[in-house]
C-alpha cells in the first residue's frame, strides 16, 4: 500500500466522521430555541383533599394501645401499623359492607409479626380504627350532650 492510498484513506474517513457528526444536526440551533414546557397533569389538577382522616398524636396513641391489646405483634411496626388502620378507615369511608372491612383489616394486619389474625381479632381492629379516629359519623352528625 503507498503513501497516496494513506491519505485518501484518511480524508474518506475524516469525510464519514464529519458527515456523520452533521446527521445529528445543529446543536447551536437547538439551543436557541427554547422548548415549550409541558403541562403536567399534576399541575393542571386541582389538589384532591382526602375525606379519610390519619390519626392526631393522642388518637394515634390510644389506636397503638387499642391495638397492642389485640396482639402486641400488630404494633411492632408502628407506622405500618397506622397506614394499615388508615386503609380500613378508607374502606369504613368508602361505605364498605361490615365482613368486607373486616376480611380487608384481617389481610393487611396478618403475617409476619402476626401470623394469623381470627376473625374476632380482625373486627376488633376495624372496632379500634373506629373507636379512635375514623368514626363513621361526621361531627355534625353527633349532638352535642347536656351538661345536667
């Protein structure tokens, strides 16, 4: 091979680097021109407002106690163990049938620390839940008491 098939071998490479680089076109073009933002549907929407209520601190502590009377295994985890009472109160909200919310409280309060849950135990949690803040009354429903 001679010294003239090296250069043209060169500039045919250097000429598919260069084509190749342009394929992807104008970087500075691209830069210019500013992208138009899109909408998120997050920020389209307006902010939805939860109807299921989560536990103050004195109810989060009476649910807790309420619970570990039931078995101390349910609150070995004690966030966990109040997400899970939230998601019954959403079924207590959602106007769920009694053995619905019971079936349900039973399967996302069973296993692991707590093996197996009777059916006793699971309406006793769905009673805790209720008892200590998701009563299935609004404030408005319930009338005051007299004082004498």
């Amino acid at each position: 091979m001679g010294k003239g098939s090296w250069i043209v071998g060169g500039v045919v490479a250097l000429f598919v680097i260069g084509a190749a680089g342009s394929c992807g076109g104008d970087d500075d073009a691209k830069a210019d021109k500013p992208k138009a933002a899109k909408p998120s549907a997050a920020a389209s929407a307006p902010p939805r407002v939860s109807s299921v209520p989560s536990p103050n601190a004195h109810q989060r502590a009476d649910l807790l106690s309420a619970l570990k009377d039931i078995d101390a295994g349910l609150v070995a985890n004690e966030d966990r163990a109040v997400r899970r009472s939230v998601n019954v109160c959403s079924d207590i909200k959602g106007r769920k049938d009694s053995n619905t919310v019971k079936a349900n409280a039973k399967f996302r309060f069973e296993g692991g620390t707590v093996p197996h849950l009777s059916d006793a135990q699971s309406g006793r949690i769905v009673s805790a839940v209720q008892d200590t803040f998701c009563s299935a009354h609004k404030p408005t429903d319930i009338k005051p008491r007299s004082l004498t």
